[in-house]
C-alpha cells in the first residue's frame, strides 16, 4: 500500500534568511522542498541549500550514534556508553584545574538551533569557564562591538528596511549569495528588484564585483581592509558640505562633535590613494546618500573581518546617524523581536550599555567581548603551559580547524589535548581529532524557532515550526545532550535526571522573568506561570515563556490577544507583526539612555586609522579576500550532492593584469603563501576582482584522513585559513583578519 503524502512547513535553518519551506513527506521519506508560498516573511523564496535539507537528512556520513576513540579509532558505542566517557575524560581535569582549563568552541549552527541557544547557555553557566571561542570572533563581532557601545546591547544591530528604501549603500556585502547576514532579509535579489522598480539606486563598494555587485546600480572597486578610510571620508564630506542633518535623532544623540573633530583628518583625497576610490566619487556618494529621500548603508563580511572592524562597523552607522537615516522607514531600523530579545528587556531607554574586557585571554591578553574570546587565540591557548591552559576542548556544532585562522596551528594543538569532545553530525575535519562525538539529529526531526535572527530581520514576524518527522526514540536531543553534559559538570553524574535539570533550567528562568521589574509577568507567582506552561518541557516551555513575556506576548493572561506558542502553532505559515517601527529612544539601553556617537573605546583607535594615512605605512602588494557561493555556507553543506556539482568553486580568483605579470593562465595552478602557511590552488583569471587582490573561498580542504565525508573528499579544495594570521586581529573586537591577508604568489 502505499504510503500517503503529508505537507510540512518548516524554517530553513541553514541560513540567515530564515525562508520558509513546504516539505511533502511520505512515510520517514521527504519527497519534495519547495518554497513555502504563504509564508509571511519568505512567500515562496527558497534557495538551492533549501533543497539540500532533504540530502542532509538522509546523508550516510551524517552521525546516527556516538563515537568514542578507542585504541586510536573511533568507535559506535551506545549513548550511556558515551557520557560516562564524557565524564570519565573531563570530570578529573576540571577538578585538578579548574573550570579554565576546559574550552569551549561554539560554531555558527549554534544560532540556527533552537537547542543549541537554549541549552548552550544553561552549559556555559554550568561550567563557568572563561574559555569560550565562538564562530562569532571570525565573522561579526566587530558590528556588534559597534552596535553595543552606541546603542546599548550586542544584539541592537540596526538594518536596512530595504522595502520602503531609496538608496542602498553596501561595503563588504554580497546578500544575492548570503542571503542576508546580520540583516535576515528572505528573497533578497526579489526585494532589491523592487527597490529598483520603484526609483531607489544600490551602490555597491567591494574589491570583488560579486553578483550582488552585477545586481546594482553601480559598483566599485575597493582595496581590501580600507572601508574605514572610505566611510570617515563620507563623514568627512558631510560635516565638510554642511550636509548632516540629524532631524529627530539629534535630541537623543551625543558626540556629533567629536565625530566631526576625528573625520577633519580623513579628506576623500587624502584616503583615495589608499582605497582605490578616488576622491570625486567618494564625495558623490556622500551627497548621494545625503540627498536620498531615504537611505541606508549596510556593511557587513568584509567590513568586519579587517584590521578595523570596528572602526568601520561604527562609522557605517555614524553615516546612517548623521544623514538622519537611522530609526527612521526606509532607513536602518531596530527589528522588534518576540523572543529572546536583549534589547526589548530592561527600562526602556537607560541600561547599562555592553562592556568588554572583564576577563582576558591568558597568553595574548585579548579581552573578552560579548564573554567571548579571540577564537584566533585558541591554539596558544592549548599549546601554552602554565596555570590556566586549555586541555579540553568542547566544541558544539563547529569547525575550527578549518573556519578559523592558522588550521594548521590549531589542529596541531587538537592533537595535544588531554580530551576534545564534539557535539556535531559530522566526523570532520575538525570531529576527526576527537575523543568522543555525540551527534545531534536531523534538523528535520526537530522543532525550530529563530532565536537570534527575528532580531536582525527586515520586518517583524514570528513562526514556529514542529518537527517534520517524528524524533527517534532511541537518541537524544541536542538539549538532552546539553543538559547531560551540565548534569556531568555540575557534580550529578552521567546519569543526572534530565527530566529534573529540565525543570531546574526552567524554574530559573521563571524566576527571574517574575522578579524582572519590566517584565509583563514581574511579581505573578512562579509557580502559577510553570502550572501555565505544563506540560510543556524542552525548548518549547522556554520558548513559550519568553513568547509570553515578551514584547506582543499574552502575558499569561494579561493580554488575551497576545501571542503564545500555542497561538503560533495554529499558524504554520507564521504571523505578520509588520513593517519595523521607530524605536529611539525605547530601543537604547546605554548609560546616557542617548546614541553614543563617539564611545571613547572607538575613538580612541582613530589614530591608527589615521597613522595608515602616512606615506610609510602603505602596503602595495597582493592581498587575500574570501568570497561567498550561493551553494556554500562556511565550512559544511559540502557534502550534499544537489550542492557539491557544477564548477570547481574553491579557484583563485585573479584579475588578468596581475595573472600576465605572474605568467599564470585560467586553469593554470600556482602556489599561495603566505607569513603563516602555503597552498596550492587552481587559477580563476576574471576580471571580477580588482588588480593587486585574489580571492579565495573559506570551508574547504576536506582531503584530511579521518574524516568522513565522502562526497565532499571528492571534490576537497584547500582551506583558506591555512594562510589566515592568527596574530591578525582588530584590536577592538579580537575579530580575525581574513580580509586584506599579504601574500605572494608564484606558478606551478
Ligand atoms: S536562502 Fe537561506 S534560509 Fe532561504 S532556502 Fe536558502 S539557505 Fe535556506
């Protein structure tokens, strides 16, 4: 007989864009993914990784049961098996060292994973280590730096609300094969369209002429890691022509003149030199952008991942700020998120605002931002003797090996751990060094909620999506996983109930929602809010307390029309809360309750913007940048045959006046060094990339013994972060320098 065909909706979770999916299911087989067409964010977009979730869910190589290294082999072994070697390996040394001596490493699937950011958390608090290293660190923490010291929270990044904008200025931004990134925009290339059909104009400044670069109105080429100079410049014009006008914001706003005072050295034609953009046109853009009816500028990758990450993070919305298109329709908006979202607790408009270097890293002194540390810092972390060093390693859904700076290094270190544990559903590059592996299941056999990214997204909206399969009865949820481990770390054994630290997790959260002097539930009883969220366990207890607490929640009562998770559960395809609203000053949360335009900590690094200014200090030769593949998303997604085919991908893009000078040829090889490592590449020549850089892709080398993946083996690349410095880091942020990387490069 044959099986009967079921429709699933489900969020993708494989990307910022959040799109949502119709999945047509018979029996535990998915037959089709497509776009789901009623969804209120996505209607219908959908990408090729979208299509993949059905390769991942019934991939081989994806880990069904834990693996545990016996006499130098990873063996199967059952679940119970695996955490009494969990706490067998790791309960001795964080007696006989301390907390420190355990590392975390938390990769980007983290924030895709309802789990994952729940119970993630509940882990670290447990363990109380200083040593979390995070995917973050490589890619973003530099605008959240930013964002947190003007505005209040780590989590206040203000995006384009590119639906009702004129003008679009990117730097360092490829959505058309991200999709979106610190900015959830589904349907990008459709959205951009329509900015265009309607009058708007998108200027695009990256040293690559990417496809989003292609999709614009104008395009220019930029020398890798100068954004800063190109932005203080604009700012500089601005202030220069009389043309800041700050409109409402300047009630809320201090530091306009210290801003001033920082951009008077930085004349587009003393940055032009050193940018490759010449003068005329950087004042073009800043009469542009001051002209525009509505604007906003987005920086993003590129931005951060440099020298002056941070720098270039703030002055993107030092631009936004003063050309009074910040918080305003059609400008850079505050998303209004209905969980989980930092910057919608507290007093409205007074906080605290974000502080960094409470702790540091031990051997380089990095200070820690957003409680992470440099992940560029973890191999002198394990290698380092002393009070302190790192001789465990967890690492939950990541792959530093090769996602982050000097592999090499750092998979050396891996081997000299006293312990390394994983929590991923691969063996890979990263798994392959690993005392014991507990994989996670299929995203298909979970529920899912954007924990993180409704905070960041284009227009407030709220879904939920149950499992599309049912969960196997034989293996654990992440969240279970992560609660055995704080049962492990927390004295109780492997064989904690989980049931019972479930509850625990869960009163705590309750209690401090009651005793929140902001929050709707302040002063209920706790114990009628957990009667309220009975039966509910898991994610989706916390999920519905923080929906009802939350800012369009029901309030438990309060507000009957409010939201609920089991009001979401009614509406597969989500729920509409509608364009982004101006938020200034409820949104702040900084000491003065004011945007701080010019933190001290910012200002304080102009200098050494302005010291590159000097004449010695250009640096002329090749450089390295990454590049984004619409079928690629870091280092995994390489496994997938819908994904893995087509063009060799992992090339050296090179412009054809810098591969005549080499005497290199389009499909030629040649060899690419750097102060760190060497690798051996195929040649792309195009006249896509700017003169003096080429451009490699990140998340490939899987030619490594041990791993097992087999379809990507067939195709491995080289990993690109064999050349990445790990002494390279934005001093502010920690972040790792990816972008601007020197190297030569000579012909095989
Ligand atoms: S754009 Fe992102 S969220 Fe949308 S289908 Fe593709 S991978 Fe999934």
């Amino acid at each position: 007989m044959a099986t009967a065909r079921e429709t699933k909706y489900r969020i993708c979770p494989f990307c910022e864009a959040t799109c949502g999916l119709e999945i047509t299911i018979e029996g535990r087989e998915v037959a089709t993914i497509r776009g789901d067409d009623a969804d209120v964010f996505s209607h219908g977009f959908i990408c090729p990784k979208g299509v993949a979730l059905a390769q991942l869910d019934q991939d081989p190589d994806r880990l069904r049961a834990p693996l545990v290294r016996r006499d130098g082999r990873l063996v199967a072994v059952s679940w119970d098996e695996a955490f009494a070697e969990v706490e067998r390996r790791l309960q001795p040394i964080v007696a006989a060292h301390g907390a420190d001596a355990v590392a975390v490493y938390l990769g980007n699937p983290n924030v895709h994973n309802l789990s994952l950011g729940i119970y993630g958390q509940a882990l670290l608090r447990t363990l109380r280590t200083k040593n979390i290293f995070t995917a973050s660190t490589v890619d973003q923490i530099p605008k959240q730096l930013a964002s947190g010291l003007m505005f209040g929270t780590f989590t206040s990044v203000a995006v384009p609300d590119i639906d009702r904008c004129d003008y679009l200025l990117m730097l360092g931004a490829n959505p058309l094969d991200s999709n979106g990134s610190l900015w959830t925009v589904p349907d990008f290339p459709g959205r951009l369209r329509a900015m265009q059909q309607r009058g708007g104009r998108c200027v695009v400044v990256d040293p690559r002429r990417t496809r989003t670069a292609e999709a614009a109105d104008q395009h220019l080429f930029i020398r890798p890691g100068t954004d800063a100079y190109v932005l203080m410049a604009l700012v500089h014009v601005l202030f220069a022509e009389n043309l800041v006008r700050l409109g409402t914001l300047a009630e809320h706003t201090l530091g306009v003149a210290e801003v001033e005072a920082a951009a008077w050295p930085f004349s587009p034609e003393a940055v032009a030199p050193l940018c490759g953009v010449a003068a005329d046109v950087i004042r073009g853009l800043a009469r542009e952008l001051a002209a525009a009816p509505r604007a906003a500028v987005y920086g993003r990758i590129g931005t951060c991942t440099q020298e002056f990450g941070t720098l270039a993070s703030w002055l993107v919305d030092v631009c936004n700020v003063l050309t009074g298109n910040l918080d305003r329709a059609g400008g850079v908006m505050f998303p209004l998120a209905a969980a989980f979202a930092a910057n919608s607790y507290g007093t409205p408009g007074v906080g605290r605002g974000v502080r960094i270097g409470r702790r540091h890293s031990r051997v380089r002194h990095a200070p820690e931002v957003q409680g992470e540390l440099p992940a560029a810092c973890l191999a002198e972390e394990i290698e380092t003797p002393g009070d302190g060093q790192v001789r465990a390693l967890i690492s939950i859904a990541g792959n530093p090996a090769l996602s982050t700076p000097n592999g090499a290094r750092l998979a050396r270190a891996f081997e000299t751990l006293e312990v390394m544990i994983c929590l991923d559903i691969y063996l890979n590059e990263t798994a392959r060094y690993a005392d014991i592996i507990l994989p996670g299941l299929s995203p298909l056999e979970e529920s899912h909620y954007d924990i993180v990214f409704n905070q960041f997204a284009c227009r407030n909206t709220v879904r939920y999506s149950p499992p599309v399969f049912m969960p196997p009865t034989d293996r654990p949820a992440e969240w279970e996983t992560l609660l055995r481990f704080t049962g492990i770390l927390s004295g109780q054994g492997a064989g904690a109930d989980v049931t019972m630290l479930d509850d625990f997790v869960a009163t705590t959260q309750v209690q401090r929602a009651v005793a929140d002097a902001q929050s709707p539930i302040c002063g209920r009883d706790p114990d009628e809010i957990l009667a309220a969220l009975a039966p509910r366990r898991g994610p989706e207890r916390l999920l519905d307390l923080t929906l009802r607490a939350g800012p369009y929640g029901d309030g438990f009562g309060a507000k009957p029309d409010g939201l609920s998770l089991a009001k979401l559960e009614t509406q597969p395809h989500g729920i509409d809360l509608g364009p982004l609203q101006p938020r200034v000053p409820e949104v702040l949360r900084t000491p003065s309750g004011k945007i701080e335009l010019a933190p001290p900590l910012i200002l304080a690094d102009v200098d050494r913007l302005r010291r590159g200014l000097e004449p010695h200090a250009r640096r002329d030769g090749m450089v390295l940048i990454g590049r984004r593949h619409l079928r690629s998303n870091n280092s995994w997604m390489h496994n997938l045959p819908v994904l893995a085919g087509g063009r060799a991908r992992c090339t050296l893009q090179m412009h054809p006046d810098d591969a005549a000078r080499l005497g290199l040829a389009d499909g030629g090889r040649a060899r690419v060094a750097s102060r760190v490592g060497s690798v051996d590449v195929p040649i792309e020549v195009t006249a896509a990339i700017m003169p003096g850089v080429v451009s490699l892709p990140h998340g490939w080398g899987h030619d490594q013994p041990g791993a097992r993946l087999g379809v990507a083996a067939q195709r491995p690349g080289v990993n690109s972060n064999l050349l990445a410095d790990e002494l390279a880091l934005d001093p502010l942020s920690g972040n790792a320098v990816l972008n601007g990387i020197p190297v030569q490069i000579e012909a095989l």
